[in-house]
C-alpha cells in the first residue's frame, strides 16, 4: 500500500470515527452535568423528610445510573449490541447478590433506619435487653455506647428485627416507683402520705400531675405505684430522688414497708436413719413447737 492509500484510509477512519467519538463525549459530559444536577435537586428535595446521608446515597444512586445509560447508549453509536452487556451485568449482579446476602440484608436494613429514623445520635436506646447511647448510624451496622463505657456495634439487619424502645424520644417520661404498705394502715392517709412525697420531690413537672395508684392487694402487702413526670435528661435523677422521699414520708408516718414472710410448720418427730457402718441414730420429739422463719427477699426494680 502506498503512502496515498495510507492517507486515504486515515482520513477516512478519522471520517468516520471523529464525529461518533466526538458524540461520545458530548453525551458523556452531558450526562455527567445533568446526573449531577439531577442529583443534587433530589437531595435537596428528600433532606427535609430523610435522614441526609440516605438522601445523599439516593442521589448519588440516581446520578450514576444517568451515566450508565449515557455510556450504554454511547456504544450504540459504533453499533455495539448493548443487549450483551445488559445480560452480563445482570448475571454480575445476581452473582454479588448471592455472595453477599448478609451485607446486602444489612444495608437495606441500613436503608430503613436512616429512612424511617426510630432513633438518632445521642438517643438513649433499648435493644437486645441492652441499653446504650446511639454513637453512630450508619449503612450496614450501628454503634452504641452502654452506661459501663463499652462499645457495641450491631448489625443493621438485627436491629430492624428485634423491637426498638427509644427512651428519649419524647421530652417527658413518667417516673414510676412501686412501694408495698403494711396491711394494717389506712388506705387514705397512705395515700396523703404517699402524695406528699411524690409532691416533695424537686423535678418533676407539674403537668401532667403526680399520681398514687392502688394496684394490688399483695400476699404480704398492699402494693401501690407513685407515678410523677420529668423531663426526659433528668429522669434518673428525679427517680432516685422519688425513691428516697417515699421511704423517708413513710418512716415518719410510721407506716411500715414489709417483706414477704413464710411459716414453715415442723409436724411430728425426725424419722429414724441408718448410717453406713450399720449403727443407728434416732432423735424423736413430740409435739414440736411453730418454728418461722422469715425470708427477706431483696427487691429489685429494674430501671
């Protein structure tokens, strides 16, 4: 081929090729700029009713695939079958998904958090019977701060699987303290009592109002419950000081907190035994006096 051929066949490659490539880029570009945009407005759009780092993740969602479709629709133009590329990302992604089932569970459950939003950084939350301060929310997995300083980091898909108690969601919380009265004290004046230092206690808010409930006639005890409301940041607070004003109105009251008691009844003598080397040892008693015993059973509420 001569030097006139190769010149030929260049121009008429660059003839041919220049515009499509030209094309290319301008489509490229195009939907790099508009993907962007387009990105970008729906951020903003979404912010307000998600949480920013979903709608950011949208958004850049929404951007790229633009980009695809402008690079897929760019091989058209050196009329290249886009139907094989189609197919062979569709079995790459079957592929990942079923390797990764775990982190993709986990992430859509990501997605539902910060969509949803059952709790936020620096909520106080209950998962698992474990409760924890929110540190982190984020796409696959959350970090939580316990009250003994240790960090927990679990997995999105078990959180949004088990029930979410958000302790400081709301900005008051209703403080209860379950106490049990002797049977023989009158029910009113107990109730007074039992008032008054719901009332006493530094805190609280005054609506919605202290209240005394009877709730049950127990074995041992008349059982009530004193119910006050507090702001949310200072609800252990105003529940150990509620805690100590109702033992303390109680004591100068002179109405008495029992405990459970149980009488254990020893009929007849102690039945003859055998020893092991064949000698026998037997210890008899007639009419054995009542013996009680009182079992104290130590009471814990859990807060």
């Amino acid at each position: 081929m001569d030097i006139n051929g190769i010149e030929q066949l260049i121009t008429d490659l660059i003839t041919s090729f220049l515009p499509k490539v030209v094309g290319v880029i301008v489509l490229l570009a195009a939907a790099w700029i508009i993907g962007g945009w387009i990105g970008r407005k729906l951020k903003k759009s979404i912010a307000s009713k998600l949480d920013e780092s979903v709608a950011g993740f949208i958004g850049s969602v929404v951007r790229y695939t633009i980009i695809v479709i402008a690079f897929l629709t760019s091989l058209t133009l050196f009329g290249i079958e886009t139907t094989s590329f189609a197919a062979i990302i569709g079995a790459a992604g079957l592929a990942i998904g079923l390797a990764m089932q775990g982190a993709l569970s986990n992430f859509a459950s990501g997605v539902m958090l910060l969509s949803l939003r059952p709790f936020k950084i620096g909520d106080v939350v209950t998962l698992n019977d474990m409760t924890a301060k929110v540190v982190d929310i984020g796409f696959f997995s959350c970090e939580f701060d316990t009250f003994d300083n240790r960090r927990v980091t679990i997995p999105n898909g078990k959180i949004i699987d088990d029930k979410i108690q958000n302790n400081t969601y709301h900005d008051q919380r209703r403080v209860d303290v379950a106490v049990g009265t002797d049977y023989p004290a009158d029910l009113t004046r107990t109730r007074e009592i039992l008032m008054n230092a719901a009332r006493s206690v530094d805190g609280i808010v005054e609506d919605p109002e202290p209240a005394v409930v009877l709730t049950e006639l127990g074995g041992s005890s008349i059982n009530w419950s004193v119910r006050v409301w507090a702001n949310t940041p200072e609800y252990w607070d105003v529940k150990q000081l509620l805690i100590h004003a109702v033992k303390m109105h109680l004591d100068e009251a002179g109405i008495g907190i029992p405990f459970p008691q149980m009488d254990v009844h020893m009929d007849g003598g102690l039945k003859r035994f055998e020893n092991g080397a064949g000698n026998s040892e037997s210890d008899s008693s007639s009419g054995t006096p009542l013996k009680r015993e009182h079992l104290s059973e130590a009471r814990h509420d859990s807060l």
